[in-house]
C-alpha cells in the first residue's frame, strides 16, 4: 500500500469539517472529540493551511468559534467558512428579502439584511423551531410568490450530538420542495460554490486541497466533485452509517486505508474511471472476489487491489444482480484509519 506521504503528494490545505468531527455538540455545548484538540494543533504547526468548513446553522461564527475556543481549539473567526454569512451575501447581491426559518442562535447572523415583505425564503438547522406552524408560514410565503425562491444553509439527513442523531435541515427541505414544487438553492456543502470560497479564503487550487469530515455525502461527496480529495473520519455520525450504500470510488482523488471492520455483505456495484465519475459500472452481485480484485487492479495502478478486500470479502456471497441506480443516487465512501 502506498505510504501516505505519497497518497497526500501535492496537498497544500486542508479543510476540516467541525460538527462530528472536532466536537460532538450537546448540553453545556458538546465535547470535543478524543484526540481532535491534539491533530488540530499538529496541522497548524505544519506547513499545510488549514481552515474549518462548516454547515452548522444553529450558532453564529462568533458563539461557534467561542465554543470551539472553550473546547481548546486554536480557532479563528475569519478560519472559519459556514453558510450563514454566506446565504447574507447572496441576499445582498440579488436584492432578496428573507422569511427566516432558522435557530434563534443563528438569527444575528441576518440583523444587517431587509426581512420586510419577504420575497424568499431561508431555512436552516431549526431545531425546536421546526413546528407545523413555522413550517406551514414558510410554505404559505414560497406559495404566494410568483417565483418563490428557497434557499437551504445544507441540506445534511442528521447529524450526531451526544446524547444521538439529530434529524438536520435536509428532511424539511425536502418537505417544502415537494409541498412547493420547487428545487431549493443550497448554500453550503455539498455545493461547489461553498467549497470554492473556502479554497479561495485559503489561497490553494481544488487539487491542492483534502476535505477531511464525516459526512459521505456532503463532505466526501461534495469534495470529489469540486475536484478535491476527500477522507472520512471515523466519528460522529461514521458509526451510524446507513447500510446497503451503493459505493463510488473515484481513483484520481479518493484517499483509502484498510478498514478494520467488515463491511457490509449487500455491496451492490462499484464505479470507477480515470476522470471523475466516468461510468465504469461493475456488477459484481455474479463476480468472484478474485475477478472483482483483478478489475480494480486494471482500472487503476496506483492503487493495489488488497486495499479493497475488505469492502469486497463479501461479494462471491451474492447471487442476485441487483437494479443499477440511476447516476444521481451513487454513494461515496472513504475508509479513514
């Protein structure tokens, strides 16, 4: 297996996401994660840049970065990219008018921008705010505009804190994009935009940079199609992962370690090709492991078929080929150490 000086060659930044990954949040404000305080502290000594891509929306980037402080981390405000400030921007820039759906702790975050007479809506990580009637008032707004707008601070399923999984802003979303009819603009990850003004705030190209969080598909996922490699770390809401993924593996940017764990014996198909997401479906439901570890070895040199062993010990089990998922529905995975 490649050394990891190798797989990281040519990284100059390093974007870190902050919930599941840093802390896990809770009463009193969460805990930092084990040994999360200690890596942070080692990134910033060494000669990477390093800056924090969040999609939390129920604090603002001053009471965040305060909590972050009192956790022990070396953290700036102006280190940090979350989507508030920049869903602010975007209403400034296009003449918006916001019906604000959001946690009251976020809420400072829009004291600049014009909420009379709404001509949009923005919805984020409510929490407690997410009732009938809050959610009844912002479709009512969507319904009355010619052109209704909706913008989305993420659009993440969950997330964990410690005392379990917390449904996010993606389930609500989706309830108002079926009630409107409409697709909400998500101002966050995975968008390319977001991730694009982090590695701007940075100063490094997406092929220079790692996204490192626990979120396959909005920080993994995300990252590999702005072009950036990705890792996924084994915290927050890694052991809740739901299973039967259908897995994407991108060779040209995804960054793998053996897993030791055993994964899970529906694997369906695997896709791979020299540019990002070029279809190389493989159905490997009727293929023996051995073929299986043959094709991975021929679609890709530089990486050598026992790292995928253990996603795959499974796959002489299967006897069914399953239905292929259209385009849009693949998953990605990265196993971290």
């Amino acid at each position: 297996m490649a050394a990891w000086s190798e797989r990281l060659a040519g990284v100059r930044g390093v974007l870190l996401d902050i919930s599941g990954v840093l802390y896990d949040g809770g009463e009193g404000g969460g805990a930092a994660i084990a040994g999360s305080v200690e890596a942070v502290a080692r990134l910033k000594r060494s000669r990477l840049k390093v800056r924090f891509c969040t999609n939390e929306s129920q604090k603002s980037r001053v009471d965040l970065v305060g909590l972050l402080r009192r956790l022990g981390f070396d953290v700036s405000e102006g280190e940090v990219t979350a989507p508030a400030p920049a869903a602010c921007l975007i209403l400034k820039q296009r003449g918006l008018r916001p019906h604000l759906l959001v946690h009251d702790g976020v809420r400072s975050e829009f004291d600049q921008i014009d909420t009379s007479n709404p001509n949009c809506v923005v919805i984020a990580d409510a929490g407690e705010g997410f009732s009938y009637r809050n959610m009844n008032k912002a479709f009512q707004v969507l319904m009355e505009l010619e052109k209704p707008v909706l913008f989305s601070l993420g659009k993440g399923r969950y997330y964990k804190e410690t005392s379990g999984l917390m449904l996010d802003v993606g389930p609500y979303m989706k309830a108002l994009e079926y009630a409107c009819g409409i697709k909400a603009e998500v101002v966050g990850k995975p968008s390319p935009e977001f991730f694009k003004s982090a590695l701007q705030e940075m100063g490094v190209e997406a092929h220079e940079a790692i996204m490192i969080g626990d979120d396959i598909v909005g920080d993994v996922g995300g990252a590999q199609r702005y072009g950036m490699r990705a890792l996924q770390v084994r915290t927050g809401k890694f052991s809740y992962r739901r299973k039967n993924w259908d897995f994407t593996v991108d060779p040209g940017r995804l960054t793998l370690a053996k897993s030791s764990g055993r994964s899970s014996p529906a694997v369906r198909h695997l896709r791979m090709g020299s540019q990002p997401w070029a279809p190389f479906p493989v159905n490997v439901g009727k293929l023996r492991r051995t073929t299986v570890k043959r094709e991975l070895k021929a679609k890709t040199n530089r990486l050598h078929a026992q790292m995928f062993t253990a996603l795959f010990f499974t796959v002489a089990e299967r006897r069914k080929q399953p239905r292929c998922p259209p385009a849009g529905e693949w998953r990605h995975v990265v196993f971290s150490l």
